[in-house]
C-alpha cells in the first residue's frame, strides 16, 4: 500500500464532503471558499516522521552471562513471541541496556526516549529480573502507575507475551494482573486472593488501594515493595502533579517499602541548555516528584545512529553525488538493505525526517517532522539543492521512503526507514468578512477579529441559507449605555443565549440584488403568507409580527452602528424566514442550526417549515 496515495484519496473524499453542503449565494464568496479548500487551507501539507535508529546495546543473553540477568530471562525475553514459536534472541537498544544495569545496582531512574524506543522493556526487564530471584517469596514486587488505562491495557497485552507465551498454562514464573477499576467483581476477588508480581494500575486506583479496607489484602501483599513506576511522567503537572507526588510519598510509607525504587519514563528531553543540562532539570524535578533522590547521570536519553553511510552532506562531492542520482529519472530506488545504506537520497532523507545534529556537542537527536511538499518542505529544499524540478524531487522522496519501509533491517528485522505520515484536519470554522460592500469585503476561513494589518476594520463570522445560500452576519449586538450606538460583536451560530455574554443575538444581513424593501406593498409580498392579514379591507404585517421584522441599520467598518455606515438590515435570533428566498421555518424551531451553515456546521437535515 502506498500511504501517500491513501493520505491523497482521504483528503480527496473528505473535500468532496465539504464541497456537498457548502451552498453560498455570493459569487466572490463562493469563489474563494472554493479556491482557499483547493489549496488545502483545511488540511495542510502532511508531516513527515522518520523513526531514528537506535544504537544497539548489549543482547539478553549477554546480560545473562555476565550475571546482570537472572537465566529465565534468557526464556523471556526474546523477539516475535507467540503462542506457537519461542522467537528469536534480543538485542537491547544502548538505553535500555544503561536502564537496566542502572536498575541492577539499585539506583533510581528517569528513561527519556521517544516513541518507539521500548521504553516499557526498560523497567520491565529489571522488575522481571527482581521477581525471578525472589522466587519463591509470593507478593507484589512492582507497581506500574499509568496515567491512562489504555496504557496498561496495552502493556498487559506485551507482559503477556512475555511471561505467558512459552510457559504450559498457569505456569508462567512472574505472574502479572491490571487493576485500574474496570475489572469485573469476580476479575477482583481473584486478585485479592491471589496477588501477583506485577501489578497494572493508575494513580485514582492506587489512592484507592491505599485508602480502601477492601483493598487490605493488597496492602498486606505489597509490603517491601521493590519498584514503582509512573509511566509517562511529563504527564504529572500543576496540581495533579502534586497530588501524585504525595501519593507517592504516601505509597512508600504504607508499604514500608525502605528499598524502594523508583523510576519514571518521559518524553524526549526538550528546553534550553545543553544535553546536561536538560538531565539536571529533568533530575530535579523526578526527586521533586518521587521524594527521593535521581541523580542526572541516572536520567537516561536515547542514542541515535545513523543507518546510512557516513557523509559530508554540505560537500561539493555529496551534492554532485545526489544530484545524479536524482538525473536519473527512470532508476528506482534501492530494494535491497545494502544499497539503501550506500543511497545518497537515502541518506539526506535521513538527515532530514530523522536525525540532526545538536549544537553544541554533535549529539545525534531526533529531527523535526518536516512536510515533503509546500514553501517550506523537504523537496524544495533538495531541488534547491540539486537544481532539479520540485515535482521530481517529490516523488523520489516519497519513492525512497517507500522502499525503506518495505525492506527490512537485518539486524533488527524492523522497517528500514520506519516513518509516519501526519496528517491534519481541520472541521473548519466559517467565513470572516469586513462590513464593506459585497465586492469590496475582505475575506478570510481564520478566525480573528480584524482585518489583517488593520485594527479600524472588523471581521464577522458569515452563516449561510441552507436553502438559497444567501450569507449572514452572525453577530450579537451590544450597548454600553441605554443612549448609546450599537457595537455588533462577532457570535457563534449556536451562542443564541448566553449568562456570560451580554447583548442581542441576531443576524445583519446586507444584499445588493435583493435588497430588503422599504415600501409597506414591498414588504408585503417578501414577508412570509402568515404573516400578513386583512384588516378593514387592506393586507397588512400583523401587528405581533412586526417586531420581528427587518430593521434598517447603517453599521461603520468597525461594527459600530453609525450614520454614515454600510447600509444593512438587522433581525433578531431566531432565524424566521430567508430574506433571500423566503423560506420560513415553524414557531417551535428554535435553533438556528438546521436553517444557516458555516463551514463546520456540516450537513445538518433541513428542519420541517410552517
């Protein structure tokens, strides 16, 4: 599957959506809605994400050997498990093997890795390693704290793998269970009765544990507690970082548990300063957070490698280089692991998508995701680079992309170029236009107050007759004093009420083709027919409706009402009936939704008419 050609058909589908219920009267506003969705103003360029590669640390069984793992982990721990196949030995990345020679001498740790980094295996492997030589003491050795259940459902579905594959039933020698409250009563009286080794939790749960007589059980068996975890610890901030500090605080005491170790995963480390210096902030804040003392050798990062062929990327040769491979148009990309290493496109892509340099020191840091199309993307700057066309420079990105997702690394048996497509939908929001003349508006699909560059000019939201198309100003009109003007302030379709909002909700409506009349026969024949009755032999508005009537307002280009302005019409909310074409909605339609549509109103049924 080619993910740029499903990313391209998604966006298609989902404009194709918005074009079916987008009807606007105003040729110049239909015009440029129509040309700013062909542009993708609601879905920009699509991001581009290359996982980096790892440096390889030491294997399972070397760990084994040289006695930092207990010899069932050379059982336990291996790669592609099943239930039908024991899998294949495993190499660690360089951080995982620093966590877990950093767990096997008791210190406390913080792991700050990205995505895809096996961040999990860094805190399981030591737990695991702890629960095999405590054999055969029973009771809880580890608690995970997750902040997220999802998280710990998906970490059950890994554990298993682990510990249960391999092993004849109920035989597995580190037990495991989740207990994050949406177990079944019968799922929990089995865990109290029989607690495991591992336990699965949040931190709600957790207080609960603690505070709960029901939970006794628990307590009991987690006394002396080895390890407790708090997965994705960037997470635990402001208020909610303080109440999972002192729970933890209040965790240690409960389980008197004086070997404790802590230790917390995080994000990749991101602020101001050096590599040092951003592993004593995060240090701090781990000892703030756990009450117990992370050194900033002990806050582990990622080490990167390149998996193409060392180059000078800002040399003549290089560019010579790709630029050839680039020249030739009909040669596809490499397909096999050896030649995607020695690819110069491959290597600037990786360069580029994956890694960079950080200054100062060199060190090797993930990229940020960059679009391979647009003023800024990747594929400008290569054609700058090489002088060939962007159209080509994008297709053999997308091209050596694709080809080092399909092979795979040897050593890892992972994609070679692992990336992710990024891609970002907007729901839109609507038009904006100044109170100008129809032909002399400005025009915009971004939400702001005033015309770009000029803070004299408004700009107000326009909702569109879902019957004729016909657009609307939806605005709330407001007066400071009872004598003063009225500012007609820009309001969401849906805000009709508002406590915290004071003022009218309502509609201007201005047309030049079809203006609102001014003579009573006029009137009369554009208001709806229940409108009018007979009285003493002549048509007339009937009196309870004429309050409801469009009023002649002259509104200034900065949405105060004022003599010399733009010459509208105002009518309150709810909507009644279409200026335009007169289409009149029922007494008990109160909401506005069904009658008028903005671009993230979507395709709402029409309501019944009177």
């Amino acid at each position: 599957m080619d993910v740029f050609d499903l990313r391209d058909q998604l966006v298609h589908d989902y404009a194709t959506y918005i074009n079916s219920f987008i009807n606007i009267q105003d040729e110049t506003v239909r015009d440029y809605v129509h040309s700013s969705l062909r542009d993708g103003v609601l879905w920009p360029d699509p991001l581009i994400q290359l996982n980096p590669a790892f440096r390889p640390g030491a294997s399972i069984d070397e760990l084994v050997d040289d006695g930092t793992l207990h010899p069932e982990c050379r059982k336990i721990f291996r790669r592609a498990k099943s239930p039908t196949s024991d899998g294949a030995p495993m190499r660690l990345h360089r951080h995982q093997e620093e966590a877990i020679r950093t767990a096997a001498v008791g210190h406390n740790y913080v792991l700050t890795t990205g995505t895809g980094s096996g961040k999990s295996l860094s805190y399981i492997v030591p737990i695991v390693d702890f629960a095999l030589r405590s054999r055969p003491r029973r009771g809880i050795k580890a608690i995970v704290v997750y902040p997220m259940n999802a998280l710990a459902n998906s970490q059950w579905g890994e554990l298993e793998k682990l510990l249960v594959f391999g092993y004849p039933r109920g035989e597995q020698p580190v037990t495991f269970e989740r207990y994050t409250g949406q177990e079944s009563e019968e799922d929990r009286e089995k865990i109290l009765a029989n607690p495991p080794d591992i336990l699965l939790t949040n931190y709600v749960m957790l207080e609960l544990i603690l505070t709960r007589p029901q939970e006794r059980k628990l307590i009991q068996a987690a006394q002396g507690l080895r390890f407790l975890v708090l997965d994705e610890l960037h997470t635990y901030r402001g208020r909610q970082g303080a109440d999972v500090a002192l729970l933890v605080r209040r965790t240690r005491d409960h389980l008197a548990a004086d070997e404790l170790q802590h230790v917390g995963t995080s994000a990749t480390l991101a602020g101001a300063g050096t590599y040092d210096d951003q592993r004593r902030e995060v240090a701090d804040v781990a000892t703030l957070l756990f009450g117990a003392p992370v050194e900033a050798e002990h806050v582990i990062g990622e080490t990167l490698e390149t998996i193409t062929s060392p180059r000078d990327l800002s040399s003549a040769d290089f560019q010579r280089e790709i630029t050839a491979r680039l020249r030739d148009g009909g040669r596809q990309p490499p397909d096999r692991f050896e030649g995607i290493v020695a690819d110069p496109l491959a290597a600037w892509i990786e360069h580029t998508f994956g890694v960079r340099r950080e200054e100062p020191g060199g060190r090797l840091v993930r990229a940020t995701p960059r679009s391979i199309t647009g003023p800024d993307g990747a594929a400008k700057a290569l054609a700058q680079l090489t002088s060939e066309p962007e159209a080509r420079c994008v297709e053999a990105i997308q091209q050596t992309l694709l080809a080092g997702y399909d092979c795979r690394n040897p050593r890892t048996d992972f994609p070679t170029f692992a990336f992710r497509v990024h891609q970002f939908i907007s729901r839109g929001d609507t038009v904006y236009a100044s109170l100008d003349a129809e032909h002399e508006r400005q025009l915009t699909l971004q939400a702001q107050t005033y015309v770009p560059g000029d803070r004299s000019r408004v700009c107000l939201p326009l909702a569109f007759c879902r019957e004729c198309g016909q657009e609307y100003y939806s605005v709330r009109a407001r007066r400071e004093e009872r004598d003063d003007p009225r500012t007609f302030l820009p309001r969401e379709l849906s805000d009709r009420f508002s406590d915290a909002i004071e003022g009218t909700a309502g509609f201007l409506y201005l047309s030049t083709d079809a203006p609102w009349p001014t003579g009573e026969q006029e009137v009369l024949e554009r208001v709806p027919e229940d409108w009018t009755e007979v009285h003493r032999g002549a048509s007339r508005v009937r009196p309870a409706r004429r309050p409801d009537l469009p009023l002649p307002v002259r509104v200034g280009h900065d949405g105060v009402e004022r003599h010399d302005g733009v010459a509208m019409h105002w009518i309150e909310a709810p909507f009644r009936f279409c200026l335009r074409c007169e289409v009149e909605y029922g007494a008990r339609q109160a909401s506005d939704f069904a009658k008028l549509a903005t671009l993230s109103s979507e395709g709402g049924a029409p309501p019944p008419r009177s």
